[in-house]
C-alpha cells in the first residue's frame, strides 16, 4: 500500500489482515483519496476476496472515486477476466 497524493496503490495480493488495515487507513481519507490503482502481483492472483469487497463498497460511497480494477476488466490469468455490472 502506497499513498501517493491523491493516488492509492495497493497490491493485488493482500491477505486479510492488510485488507482490514487498508479498512482504517482509508476510512477518515476518503474524501482526499481521488483514485485508487491496484498493482498485479507475481501469480496474478489475488489471495483473498476481501480486497474486492472492500473496493466495491469504497466506491459505493464515493462513486466518483476511480478505481482501475472495478472500473475496467481486471485479467486475473488463469481465471480470465473480470467484469464487473453496476446496477443502480
């Protein structure tokens, strides 16, 4: 996890307790925060879920919020895209 100006980066392959970490870290600068970018790791793989859970509820509460992952297909190798539907 790296905070560069308003630009997030974070690791495609945080475990849990990063992800619960980024939680806090991310709830009282949120409103600085512009864009969030997810960085691939070595397998392409991400290790847990949770990334993804806590991602679509950042950008549920603040759509504006550009995050690379969610808002274009995400190439996960062996599993093949991602794409995510937003309803509103």
């Amino acid at each position: 996890m790296c905070i560069d100006g308003d630009v997030l980066e974070l690791d495609l392959d945080m475990d849990l307790e990063e992800v619960k970490a980024l939680q806090v870290f991310v709830k009282d600068r949120l409103e600085y925060i512009e864009e969030i970018v997810v960085l691939p790791s070595k397998e392409g793989l991400p290790v847990t879920s949770s990334l993804f859970s806590l991602l679509m509820c950042i950008k549920r509460e603040k759509p504006t919020l550009k995050i690379d992952c969610i808002d274009a297909p995400l190439d996960l190798k062996n599993y093949g895209m991602t794409y995510w539907n937003a309803h509103e």
